[in-house]
C-alpha cells in the first residue's frame, strides 16, 4: 500500500511533534525527579535540626523527669513500707481475730476489677509510637526515589528519519 506525498508530509509532522513531546516529557520528568530529590533532602535536613531534638527535648524535660520521680517515690513508699509499716502488719495479720474476720469479710465481698490503662501502659504506648515513627523514617529513607531508577531514553520507540 503506497501513500500519497501529502499523507507523507503529515506523517512526518505528526512524528516530529511526538518526538517533541517525548522529549520535553523526558526534560519534565528529569526536573520532577530533581525537585523530589532536593524536596527529600530539605526534609531530611528538616528532621534532623528540627524534629529529632524538639522529640528528644521533650522526653528529657517532660517525660524523663516525672519517670524519675514516680520512680523516686515508689522506692520511698516501699523502704517506709519494708521498715515501718511491714512488722507491724506482720503482727496484726497474726493475730487470730484478725485472720477470722478476714476471713468473713472475704466470702461476703465481691473483688472489683480495676479498669483503665496504668501509667506504665501509657508510657510504653508513647515508645511504641516513637519507635514505629523511626521504623517508618527509615522505610521511607530506604525506598525514596534515586537517579539510578530513572529510565533511560528509548530511541527505538521514534526513530529520527
């Protein structure tokens, strides 16, 4: 099937215009990649300055000092408990009358439960978050996109006549 001169000059031009477009949406998409990279780096560097030390000023002047606190007085509470407190409940739970009426007093009262997440459970849960929020900074870190996953032109696709 032959095709006529004016079908020739309109193909040309189409093919002409398509390698144009190829070209300049290769250019657009070498730019892209570019502003992503430098858009991934400023955010790294962003993370870095800022985020990671405000996250780590934070533990050490809120949560850091209410731990040691709490830590503080619960071993207060049990050296008062192990040296003052403890003989003398020692004693008293000895004490025939007092075995009796622990024992009537727990055949007639029910045990509640206690509902309701402790301070360690909302500790860990913060680690938990904080640790999750590292995991997924490194997955992203290892699966940003590289120059080295650009695809390379393929002249074959339009070839220049």
């Amino acid at each position: 099937m032959s095709l006529s001169r004016k079908r020739k000059k309109e193909l040309k031009r189409l093919k002409k215009q398509a390698n144009k477009l190829w070209n300049s949406q290769q250019e657009l998409l070498s730019r892209a990649g570019d502003v992503a990279q430098d858009a991934t780096t400023q955010l790294s560097n962003y993370s870095r300055e800022h985020l990671v030390p405000a996250v780590v000023s934070t533990y050490e002047h809120r949560i850091q000092p209410k731990v040691d606190s709490g830590a503080r007085a619960v071993n207060a509470a049990r050296h008062r408990l192990e040296r003052g407190v403890s003989p003398y409940v020692k004693q008293v739970a000895n004490d025939r009358r007092v075995k009796e009426a622990v024992r009537r007093v727990s055949k007639a009262a029910p045990v509640k439960k206690k509902t309701g997440p402790s301070a360690g459970s909302v500790i860990a849960i913060g680690a938990g978050v904080l640790a999750a929020a590292g995991i997924a900074y490194a997955v992203w870190q290892t699966f940003r996109a590289d120059d080295e996953l650009w695809v390379a032109d393929d002249d074959s696709l339009f070839p220049n006549t």
